[in-house]
C-alpha cells in the first residue's frame, strides 16, 4: 500500500510540473508572438505539419560492408517537416499553432493532475471512485481527439491549398497529409474505454454502498 501511494504522489508531482510547464509554454507563446509582431523579434516564422508526398523516382547508391556497392533507382517517399517564411500571416499562423499545441497540453494535464490529486486525496478511505475523475478523462480523450484533428487539418490545408508544388532533384512532387496520423485515433479510444471501466466502477461501488 505505501508503494501505491509513493506511486500516486510522483504522478501527481509529475502531472503537475507538466502542468507547470504548459502554463510557462502558454505565457511563452503570447509574449513571443506580441515581441514579434510589434518589434519584429524574429523574421523568420517556422510551421511544423505532417505531410507526404508522392512516391519519386530518384537515383540511389548503397555500399555494403564487404565495399561492395548497388547503383539503382528507387522509389522514395519524402516528407517534409516543416516550413520557413517571413510573410506575416505565416508568423500568425506558426504562433497560433504553438498556441493550440501548449493549449491542448495544459487542458489534458490539468485533468490528469485533477485525477492523481483526487486519489491521493481519497487513498486513505481506499475509494478512488468518483464522478468527477470520470468525466476528466473524458475530457482527456476529446483534447486528444481535437488535437489529432486540428493536425490533420493543418496538414491539409498545406497540401491542397498552402503549396503550390515542390521540387526535389529537379522532380516535381505532390504532397498529401500523413493519413497515418489518424492512427492516433486509436489511443482517444482506449481513453474512453478506460473512462467506461472506471464509471463500471463508480456504479459498482454505488451499488455496493445500497447493498450495505
């Protein structure tokens, strides 16, 4: 028991320094974005996304570890990480998606400091069921969710309406979003699964409590 409880207050500690530092990271934000927008702080904006392109055919040379060596062509896909530009509404764009990213990450991390908050508080009646921690991680999955959105959504923007066209090694390339992204999905739903067995918990309890 006393193990499960040192556990709860270093997640609780950890959660909060994460919450901590996502509050630093929006306050960072906001007083960069104003430096630069008022004083010119930095010229340069950078935009991060995640886009692929089309597969290109460009010439490869691979050497082994006897020295032999393979010339060929392959098919390669490339994948730009991010965007450098000095146009205003760029500099907006690339503050706002900061914004989002350290808005998201203090929404989830107050819920999750809320959680261990709660179960550390509650350890020594041994009930850590509650409706509030319940709907808490709901939210944690729907931040989740909104963010892997608001990423893709980033994304196509960049390759269907934001690039004209790239070039690499005199080829032209068409991107595309990284659909893989929406992978992520998958952890937003194993969120709300654990959200389910925890209200399966909170009844169980309840009904225990009437039983008594």
């Amino acid at each position: 028991m006393k193990k499960n409880n040192r556990l709860l207050k270093h997640l609780y500690s950890t959660f909060y320094l994460f919450y901590i530092l996502s509050v630093l990271g929006l306050a960072g934000t906001i007083v960069s974005a104003i430096l630069t927008l008022t004083i010119g702080l930095d010229n340069t904006a950078q935009l991060d996304f995640k886009v692929m392109s089309s597969s290109v055919e460009l010439p490869l040379k691979y050497t082994l570890i006897e020295n032999s060596s393979f010339n060929g062509v392959e098919s390669i896909e490339i994948m730009p990480k991010s965007f450098k530009s000095v146009g205003i509404e760029f500099k907006l764009l690339a503050f706002f998606n900061q914004f989002v990213m350290f808005l998201c990450a203090f929404l989830a991390t107050k819920q999750l400091k809320d959680i261990f908050h709660t179960f550390s508080e509650r350890k020594k009646m041994k009930d850590y069921f509650e409706e509030a921690n319940y709907i808490r991680i709901r939210k944690i999955a729907f931040i989740t969710l909104g963010y892997i959105l608001y990423e893709f959504f980033v994304a196509t923007v960049f390759a269907y309406f934001l690039i004209e066209d790239i070039h690499v090694m005199n080829q032209l390339i068409h991107i595309h979003p990284d659909y893989f992204m929406l992978i992520e999905i998958i952890s937003v739903l194993i969120i709300l699964v654990i959200a389910e067995v925890y209200k399966a918990g909170i009844k169980l309890k309840e009904e225990t409590e009437l039983t008594i």
